[in-house]
C-alpha cells in the first residue's frame, strides 16, 4: 500500500498535528519508505493465528483492584502543571456542542 | 398496536434503538482508586491516573466487573468469560488520556432480551445486543467565562455500563418504557441508581423512519438525553423533522444530534461534525479480562428478584390484579414500600391507596416515594384501623392528612384526635333519633323519595363529626326510617 | 587507593560498608565528575543539592547500620522516568517544564534502598531513537572515540544519556528503558553492561510511556555484578500496574559466577546477515568458545521468523506510542501553545512540542490504526508477534539462553543516520525480537573493533530466567577481559 498527500493530511489531523508543505512532502517520503519496508508482513501466512494482547501472562488472569477510595483528593498536584488554570479547573478555549 | 405516523405521502413507520449509558454503582472509579460520589467540589476526585498524567497505568476494579455481570444476568444476556479493553482514541478537554478505555470488539456482555410493559397493559421483548464497560469522560463548564471552557475531571474514570438495544422500538411510548425498564432492572440489581438528573444513567437515541416494510433509513444519533420525558419529546421532534425532510424531496442525514430541553428541539451538534475514527485497539496495559463459568455462577446466586418476578408474585401471593401489580413494581421503591407496609395489612387495600391517595399527593408535591413523607409501616398501621373499624373511610383521609403534615403515626393522631370510629349503636340511635324529630318534612319526603335516607346519612355522619361507623348508621336509618330490616 | 569514581558499584558498596570513605565523599567526587564531563551532554538536569542531602542521610544510615541495599551510591537516571520534584522531560520540548508530582516505582524502590540520585539522563525524545539525536536537548557525546578522534560518536540510544554516563564514569550505574533495544543497543557501543528485564519484572508506573506492551525498565552498569545488584533494587510487584509480576524476585547477584557446565545456548540462524562484518561474526564466535570452554553445549537453532521482527515492531511501538502521546495537549501539563480555537491549540501546541521522530512515529502509528488499514497493519503485525513468541518458545525447550551479537556494528559517526529513518531502525535488528517476546536480554561488552570501539554479545533468555543470563554474561565477561576508555578526553 501506498500513502498519498490526503492520507497524510487526513493522518495528521487526526493526530492533531499540523505540517508545512514542504513538512508534508518529506513526510510523504518517509512514510512510503516505511511502509513499503513494513508490508514486507504481507507474505507471512498468519490464517490460524491469533494476535498477542500482550506479552505478559498471569495464570491468575488480570490483577483487579478492590473497590476502595484510596486515590485523589489533591488539586493542587493535579493542576501544579497545567499551563492554564484558574480556582482549581483547567482552561481550555470555549468548546460548544 | 398501530404505531404508523401520519405524513403527506403516506403513513410512516419509527425505528428506535437506545445506547443507554449508566454509571455503576461502586466507591472508586474503574481504574483508578478515586472516589465516584456525587457532587464534591471539583478536581477533588481525581488521581494521577485520572487526569492522564504521563506514566500513570489502570487497574481494574473487581466490583465493577461484578456489577457488569450482575447487569448481563438481569438482561438475560450472554456473559462472555473473554473479553478486551480496547482504547477509542479521539482529542476532546474532557479526555484526559486523549482515549477512552471501552471495549469494542470483544465486550463482556453480548445478546440480551428485556421485556417492557406498555400503558394499554401489552408488552413487547426488546434485545439487548450489548453491554460493555467504559470510562466516563470530565465535564466542561461553558459558563464561567467568555472565552474559555473549564474542566472539572471529577468524572472523569467513572465507570459506566453502555447498554446497546437492538432497534426494536418502534414509538416515543416503547423507548420511554425500554428506558424505565432497564433503568427498573438497574436499580433492582442496585447496579445502577438510575438517577438522571445527575446523569447517572444518559440515553442516545438512535432514530430513523421508514415507509412500512422499506428497508432502514438513515439514522440520526440524539446524544445524552437526560430525562424520560425528554425521550418522547426528542423523539417525537426527530421523527417530525426527518418526515419532513424526505416527503420535501431531501435526504436525511446521518448527524449526531443535541435535545434542546427549552425548544423542544433537536440540533445539530457542532463538536462532532468532524469525522471520526477512533482507532480502537487493545488497550496495551490491560489484560484480556477473564473469568470463569463458576465465577458467573456465585454471581447469579447473589441476584435479587427481579421486577417480573416481583410482578407475578404479587399477583399470586397478594391476590393483586396484574395492572396494579405492574404499577407497583416498575419502580422498585414503591413495591419496596408496598411490602413494606403490608407487613400487617390488608395487601389489596394498601396497594389501593399507594396508587390512590398516596400517588397523587406524592405528585402533588412533586415528591418521589422515596421522599414520601408517611412512613410505610404508619400507611400499613392506617389501613388496619380502617380494616379492624377502629375508623372510617372519611376519617382515615383526614388522619392520612394529619400523617403527611405532621409525620406522626395514625395510631397517636386518632387518639389525641379523638377520631375513632363510634360503634355503640345507641349512641348513634339517640343521635338519629334527635335528626328525626327535628326534621319532620323530610321525614315525610321520605315514602315519594326513598333516595332521601343519603340525606339523613349525611346528616348523622356531620352530626357524628364522620365517627359514626357507616353500617350502623345505614343499619338504624332503614329500621327507623323504611321499617327495613 | 582507587579514584572514588572509578570504583565499580559493588566496590564502593564495600568501600562504604568498611567505612573506607562516606557516601558524601563518593557522592562529590562523581558530582564533579559529572559537572567536568558537561561535554558529553549526558545529563539534563543535575541534582547535586538532593544528592548531597541524600548522601549525608546515607551516611547517618551507614553509621547506625539500618542501610539498604544500595545505601549511598550515586546513580543516574534516565529522564522517561518520573521523580517527585525533579524535572522530567522525555528530552522533549513537550515536557520541558514538567515536575511531576510523584515518583516512578522503580526509582522509588532505588531510593527506599538508599541509592542517590546524580542527575536526570539525556535520551532520545520519548525514547525513539537508536543514537540519541533526537533529543530536544542536544545528542550525547561517546566517550568513546575511534582511531579518528575528530569524529564524534553517538552512544547509542535511546538510553544514551546512562550509557555514556556509566562508561564514563559517571555514576555507578543508571537506569534505562528499553522498547526495542534502547538499553542492549547503547550498552553494545559504550562498553558497558545493559540488561532488559522480563516484560513484568519491573514496574512501569511512573514511567512516561513510549509503547506500553514493549517498554521494560533495566539497568546499565560497568561489568555483570553492579548490574544484578541494582536490578534486584529495582524489581518489586506492584499493585498499580496491571502487568508487574508476581513473580518472586531472586537475589540475582547469586548467579553471578555460578557455572554454566551442562547448561545449552542456541545459535540461530537466522541471525547471520548478508553483508554483516567480519570482526562482528569473529566476536560472535569467539563467544561460542568462551562460553564452550566453559562448559556449555552449542547448538544451532532457528528463529525462522526474525526477519519480520522488526518491521512488525516498527508497526506496534508507533501504533502504541501514537495513543500513549495523545495526552500531551497543552490542556494539563506541559508545552502548551495559546489560540482561542481548541483544535488550533492542540495543533500548535503538539507541533511545536514534538520532534520530527516523534512527529514521524505518531503518523506512523495513526495510520496502521485508521480505518482500513487496521486490519492489514496493526492486527497483522500482532499475529506476526505471535508467530515470533512461538519461534522463541519452541528453541526454549533445547537450549537454555541464545547468544547473538548486540548490534549489527559498533558506534557511528553523530548525523552519520540521522536522515535515513530505515537505516537507523535497522540498528535494533537483533534486539527488538526479544521485546516482541517479553524476553530478558543482556549485552556485555565482548571485544574492541578494529577502530578500538567497542562490540557487545547478546545473551537471551527464558522469561523470568534473570539469574541464567547474569551466569552466562559473567562467563563472557572475564573471558573477554574489556578494556574501558583510557584517555578521558572529554575532561574539562
């Protein structure tokens, strides 16, 4: 498969980052590059086989928690960081349904 | 039933299908330890996990996965021993991660059936075609300011069930009654409190319309409508306007759609115009959740009645007719508070008067029956002393009254009241018979209109400030009056 | 005596629990080691005030005998890992002013154990990258140089930063993550020792996640010991994260020196590359003999589908991290650019705050998960994935480790790569199959190449199977008897 300038500008909008044209192209040759080197997977006969969820096993299944409350209650740590914040909510441009 | 809605070229049929969201019931969220109460100050609720700070990981909460199998069961649904959380990846301020942890291919819950119970006393199977786990998203406050949105992530890692129904529904009236069902079921199996004002259960409403017999038509998607009557009214602007749309030469379009509470409308929603693609796949720092067959089992051993149930012994054991006994269970407080107060009374009365005076008080004051004023035990004690003829009919009103301003019990209010019933036929005589003596025209109406003897009735039970026991009274009138007796 | 900073790990435990010298004493000679050594760009933030506190609590500890088990030494710690109040960047402009709020669980249990912290390590951005250039704050400079010294070399990557730091002497150890060979691949051209765990054996938590199925945490030291003994500090199980093991957690050190006689390594096939060089296919030979001589049986085996590994990786680890790096939108912590349009914000803020790597890896990743092509890329790859689990499953029931080279060359030239993305993957050739796996892996430094630099030899083993490893590379490790760096030209 092959990737065009639309599938670049649709990718990069949904990964919500933006390029220059001349970004673009250069992007468009790395990324045929890259994926004409990773379709190389095509020819391996995978028919019978299910995909790893993960390379971890745990004969127990997955580790669950208990329901208790044993988290959180600490604004301050959770906005110290943010670059816009005011009375302890984040600030983000108006966002309308 | 005829569902078919009337347009200029002809009839038209609704097809209905409800994603309903609903938070679980469980102390901390489903991936991380923070707390899911409602309405503490914000950001206070959220970890490091919650707010998607860089290097944070989920662990699963075990009750929420319980709650899920608990929810399956009361669905009779498929449980599903294998299932996988996937991320739904999308950018929105109210998602921290910039993904939501849902399943989506493999969820732990697959087909169902509810039944749901129709006004006119029919009732209908709708499917379930899923249920999964999710996240919930935060919230963004659009109001505090002119330029900006604030995030509160309080939300934000609530665990919620999304409960898909097949599109079975096929008028504003059986989506009402799908929803009020399952949020029933919910509440029975106290999965879900069901609680929609503050969004604990969430509908959208996937709505299309087809001429009878056509294929589907394009549907359009009305996101988190918050109320049940709020469904009929989205749903019966929605199937309007798309009528509308394809009788005037156009084609619907496939939308995601807002209620509008005060228009009585739809819209379009603006932040969803974009097209998407979620990009969902396993989430690479969880494990395909599993269980097995026994684990499913000690579950359902811990199920409680379920409103079917519930409906088809109150019918054999109370001897209740079905239609009453439908009203009282389709909403698990009032059946809790109907047995609860026929714990020594009389079942058929009590339930009389729960959907009688009781109901309509409650409405009055716009008040549910979990806020109910009169306690069950003192409505069950008041039905007895009309029962056992400690009072009458007309006098149990005024104690009811009494009861609903005051809180008191019945029996303390009718002895400091001085309310019991008079039974002492000769005090009721004497009183009759001064009535007689003072009314002789009447007496006299008497044999041109026997009808009169309600009048002297009347007369005793004021006379008698509505004490006097009603069947002694008849009882001395038609002896005194029409030599009956 | 011995220079305090050119004691190794486990000498200066001894020096310190003999009371030879104070962690305070070890502690400032590496703090001016490090601020004389600013050339090579290893750290991005030094922390000479914590680790002087640290060092005097130490000693306080040392005194009383209440130490842990690393009580007083100074590390370094790669900056993908979170520290309570200490700058943590990813090396990237993304996170160039972020403090996170709580601290990873590995570093927390080198600190419960005593340990000290130097300073933060310099990496590639969000760990992409095999030379460390991509970092926002500069490459990494080898201290090792070829016949020509002009030349500047890459340490490798991503875990640059530690692996120049160890080789330098910089720190008794550090702390790395390896995703596709970014602890093994660095090691291999720096001449020291760099072990990646089990998948499981350490937590991730509080690690900033590049892909989560693949990333693992491990140290780098100068020789086999040091490693093992700070591995042991690292490990724990941890409750907060759904894949750290239960599993118990040996005293590794303990295999250090026990023999390898009986005990089989594989040799695959598959693993011989066209045009690979001659000096790497001696060295791997000549490990053969080593470990032979020692005792073990050879045999060849096959990995038939090690061909695949790596694209299959360069599918997985972009669609993983295109997901993990979604939350870096300006909103919560962070670079963050300001428009009054929230989709322009995103933009400009990601742009501007990630690298061109970065940038690269998360389209990559975008696209092999978009619609349409999910299937042929993303699901495609994690049944390829499987195919090379089995492969490795199978050869594990004959042998008990496999030995292959590290790297299919020694340290190149800095921007020699840096504009041919495929040549650059092409670096982790021989350990992304082992990330694929979940499998632990070693790189000992075996020999010099013809330019004086040095060559690692890979040892894999079975999950969880630490301890044969650390026998085995012990066995390479006095057989090749490895020459560290002699001019320390980079001292100012």
């Amino acid at each position: 498969m092959s990737v065009d300038k639309d599938n670049v500008v649709k990718i990069a909008n949904l990964s919500k980052i933006s390029f220059k044209d001349h970004e673009i192209e250069k992007i468009l040759v790395d990324l045929n590059q890259i994926i004409e080197w990773v379709d190389q997977l095509a020819e391996v006969d995978t028919d019978k086989i299910s995909p790893t969820f993960s390379s971890f096993e745990d004969d127990k299944g997955m580790k669950k928690r208990e329901d208790i409350v044993s988290d959180g209650d600490y604004r301050e740590d959770i906005t110290i960081n943010a670059p816009n914040s005011e009375e302890g909510f984040f600030l983000v441009p108006k966002v309308i349904d | 039933m005829n569902n078919l809605i009337e347009g200029k070229t002809g009839d038209w049929e609704l097809v209905i299908g409800i994603e309903v969201h609903a938070q679980i019931i469980s102390n901390s969220k489903l991936f991380s330890g923070s707390s899911t109460s409602f309405g503490s100050d914000h950001n206070t609720q959220v970890s490091f996990i919650d707010a998607g700070m860089p290097g944070m990981l989920p662990v699963i909460n075990s009750v929420c996965v319980e709650q899920a199998i608990k929810t399956g069961l009361g669905l009779n649904a498929k449980i599903n021993n294998f299932s996988i959380f996937d991320r739904k990846n999308y950018f929105y301020p109210d998602l921290p991660q910039g993904y939501q942890i849902s399943q989506f291919e493999q969820p732990i819950v697959g087909n169902g059936m509810i039944t749901i119970d129709l006004d006119n006393g029919e009732s209908k199977n709708i499917g379930i075609e899923r249920l999964h786990l999710e996240q919930d998203a935060g919230k963004s406050l659009h109001d505090q300011h002119p330029s900006y949105s604030f995030v509160d992530l309080n939300r934000s890692g609530v665990a919620l069930m999304e409960i898909v129904s097949m599109p079975d529904m096929r008028s504003p009236e059986e989506a009402q009654a799908y929803v009020k069902k399952l949020r029933n079921i919910m509440k029975y199996l106290q999965t879900c409190d069901g609680n929609m004002e503050e969004g604990s259960l969430r509908a959208d409403i996937n709505v299309s319309v087809r001429k009878p017999g056509d294929d589907l038509g394009t549907r359009c998607e009305i996101k988190n409508v918050n109320s049940i009557k709020f469904i009929g009214q989205a749903i019966v602007y929605e199937a309007k306007r798309q009528i509308d749309i394809i009788e005037k030469g156009s084609l619907v379009e496939q939308q995601t759609r807002l209620f509008d509470p005060k228009k009585g409308q739809t819209r379009s929603m603006r932040s969803k115009e974009e097209s998407h693609d979620y990009r969902y796949f396993p989430d690479p720092d969880l494990l395909p959740l599993t269980f097995t067959d026994d684990f499913v089992k000690e579950i359902e051993k811990t199920l409680p009645e379920l409103p079917d149930v519930r409906r088809k012994r109150f019918i054999e054991e109370y001897g209740l007719s079905s239609y009453d006994s439908n009203i009282l269970v389709s909403e698990k407080e009032t059946a809790d508070y109907f047995e609860e107060a026929i714990k020594n009374s009389n079942p058929k009365l009590v339930c009389n008067w729960i959907i009688g005076e009781l109901f309509s008080v409650l409405n009055k004051m716009n008040k549910s029956i979990e806020n109910c004023p009169i306690r069950a035990k003192d409505l069950g004690e008041l039905i007895n002393l009309i029962d056992n003829e400690t009072i009458t009919g007309r006098i149990a009103k005024d104690v009811f009254e009494i009861m609903l301003d005051t809180g008191n019990d019945p029996i303390s209010i009718v002895e400091s009241n001085n309310m019991k019933q008079v039974n002492n036929s000769s005090e009721i005589e004497a009183i009759i018979d001064k009535i007689i003596e003072n009314n002789p025209d009447q007496v006299n109406a008497l044999s041109e209109k026997p009808n009169l003897i309600g009048w002297f009735v009347g007369q005793t039970m004021k006379e008698t400030g509505g004490k006097a026991n009603p069947k002694t009274v008849n009882e001395i009138l038609n002896k005194k009056l029409l030599n009956k007796g | 005596m011995k220079k305090l900073t050119e004691l190794c790990l486990y000498e200066a435990r001894e020096g310190l629990l003999n009371k030879d010298f104070t962690s305070k004493e070890l502690v400032l000679d590496h703090i001016d080691k490090m601020e004389s050594s600013r050339s090579l760009n290893a750290f991005i933030t030094e922390t000479p005030e914590i680790a002087i506190k640290s060092a005097e609590k130490s000693d306080l500890k040392l005194i009383k005998e209440e130490n842990g088990e690393l009580e007083g030494i100074p590390i370094g710690v790669k900056d993908m890992f979170c520290t309570k109040g200490v700058l943590t960047t990813a090396s990237s402009k993304m996170l160039s002013n972020f403090i996170p709020p709580y601290e990873s669980t590995v570093t927390g249990n080198l600190w419960s154990e005593g340990a000290v912290l130097l300073g933060k390590l310099n990496n590639d951005e969000f760990a992409m990258g095999s030379s460390n250039e991509t970092s926002f704050y500069g490459p990494v400079i080898n201290p090792w140089k070829g016949s020509n010294d002009k030349i500047d070399l890459v340490p490798g990557g991503s875990s640059g930063g530690s692996s120049a730091s160890v080789a330098a002497n910089i720190g008794l150890g550090a702390l790395g993550t390896d995703t596709g060979g970014s602890i093994r691949q660095p090691a291999s051209f720096t001449g020291t020792v760099g072990l990646k765990p089990t998948y499981g054996r350490c937590s991730r938590w509080g690690i900033i996640a590049f892909a989560s199925s693949l990333d693992q945490a491990g140290p780098i030291t100068r020789n086999v010991r040091d490693n093992s003994i700070l591995l042991k500090s690292m490990c724990s199980h941890d409750t907060k994260d759904t894949t750290s093991s239960s599993k118990e957690i040996p005293n590794f050190e303990n295999a250090v020196g026990r023999s390898i006689k009986g005990l089989k390594v594989g040799i695959p096939s598959e693993f011989f590359l066209k045009g690979m060089s001659n000096e790497i296919m001696e060295i791997w030979d000549k490990g053969k003999d080593w470990l032979k001589n020692s005792g073990a049986e050879i045999i060849d085996i096959s990995l038939p589908n090690t061909k695949y590994a790596l694209p299959c990786y360069y599918i997985i680890a972009p669609a993983e991290a295109s997901s993990n790096l979604a939350r870096y939108d300006g909103v919560r912590f962070g670079h963050s650019v300001k428009s009054s349009d929230i989709n322009e914000m995103y933009k400009a803020t990601r742009s501007e705050g990630f690298g061109d790597e970065v940038k690269r890896r998360i389209m990559i990743g975008t696209y092999v998960l978009s619609s349409g092509y999910y299937d042929a890329y993303y699901l495609k790859a994690q049944k390829v994935r499987s195919l090379i689990t089995e492969d490795y499953s199978k050869v594990f029931k004959d042998v008990d480790v496999i030995l292959t080279p590290s790297t299919p060359s020694s340290a190149f030239g800095l921007n020699e790569k840096s504009d041919d993305p495929i040549s650059m993957y092409l670096n982790d050739i021989f350990t992304v199959p082992v990330n694929l796996a979940g499998l632990p892996a070693i790189s000992v430094p075996a020999a010099h190449d013809s330019n004086g630099l040095p060559l690692g030899l890979q040892l894999i083993g079975r999950p969880f199977e630490e301890e044969t490893i650390y026998s085995f590379a012990k066995i390479i490790e006095d057989c090749a008897n490895f020459k560290n760096i002699e001019n320390q030209w980079w001292l100012k």
